[in-house]
C-alpha cells in the first residue's frame, strides 16, 4: 500500500487540526518500534485522527473502522488510501481479522477501539476481544491509549501513550475465559491513564 497519500494528507490536516483541537502528546517512548495493537478509548469522532497526528507521519498506521463508513463510494477510496479498513462487526468479520493479522505481522500499528463504538463514559460498555486475540496471535504489544476531553474546539485535550501490556498464559493460546480477563485488564489500562495529572 502506497503511503504517499497518508503522508500528504498528515502535512494538510496536522496544522489544521492544531488550530482547532489543540492537543498534548504524552507517553510517546511507550510506542515501540514494529507491530503493536494501539487501542484507545472512543468518545468522539476525532479520536483517530488526534491518535495518528499525535505520532510521526511515518509511523506506519493501519486503522479498523466499522464497515457503515465505507458504503460511500468516495469516502472509501478516501479512507482505503488512508490506510483504513473495514469490518462488520455485526459478525465473524474473517477477512478483516486476516488484513488486521498480516498488518501487524508486517510491522504495522493497527489502530482500533477496545469498546467497539463511542463510549461517553468509562464503564458504559465492555472492551472487546479484538485486541487481545491480534496480539496474542502475532505475539506483539498493546498499547493502551486515553483520548482525554471531549475534544470541544479550541480546547486543549491530552492524547497519553500508556506502557505496552503483553498479556502473559500458558497455553497455546489463550482461552475464552483469559481473553476476556486481559480485554477488561486492557481496558482498565486505558482508563487509568485519565486519572493521571
């Protein structure tokens, strides 16, 4: 995938999206170089945007977004250059777990929402267990990322990097049970990043 678009795209919207949604990066150095899973809280629809700004614009992001957002002829051109697939989560999406696997095989960084859609508050939803089974299929981190504030114009919001989580069981792989346990634990995670000053 040509990445030439991605990267003109980021070179237009970063000052832009300066202006208007004014954030502050934190935690950075906790992104690691290769594969890993960046899973964030979702409560407006900016969040991914504000998440691939926050990062250089070579960091090789790939993006699961619901299928509705690509029925739009247009906006899924626009969305596939941009890296973005899609995936119904209404079911077994095999095709989008296939794409999301090679990504991270491939040293990409997937970017997807532990919860599944927007959440106004911590607790509304349960995490799903997308993220956990990419990462323990690939063997690569998650890393846990806060979208702080409502992100309203103007107004200064925080975008904090967490430290990875590399779920630890002895199996093969982990069971049903275990991947609910670390989808919740990851989703703790995240929220606690919040809490931080």
């Amino acid at each position: 995938m040509s990445r030439r678009f991605y990267h003109f795209a980021y070179l237009v919207v970063r000052p832009i999206f300066w202006l208007l949604f004014p954030y502050r990066a934190e935690g950075l150095e906790n992104v690691p170089e290769g594969g890993a899973v960046l899973c964030a809280n979702h409560n407006n629809a900016v969040d991914p945007i504000l998440i691939a700004l926050s990062l250089p614009k070579n960091a090789g992001l790939r993006f699961m977004a619901k299928m509705e957002l690509f029925r739009n002829p247009l906006l899924r051109r626009l969305f596939l250059a941009l890296g973005a697939f899609p995936v119904d989560r209404g079911g077994n999406d095999v095709n989008a777990m296939k794409t999301a696997i090679k990504c991270l095989q491939g040293g990409e960084r997937l970017v997807l929402f532990p919860e599944g859609t927007r959440v106004e508050n911590a607790g509304d939803t349960g995490a799903k267990g997308g993220a956990v089974m990419f990462a323990t299929r690939t063997g690569v981190p998650m890393i846990p990322i806060y979208c702080g504030g409502r992100h309203k114009f103007f107004r200064r919001s925080r975008i904090v990097f967490g430290e990875p989580y590399i779920p630890q069981f002895a199996g093969r792989r982990p069971t049903a049970e275990e991947n609910h346990q670390f989808a919740e634990e990851l989703l703790r995670r995240i929220y606690r990043l919040g809490e931080t000053a």
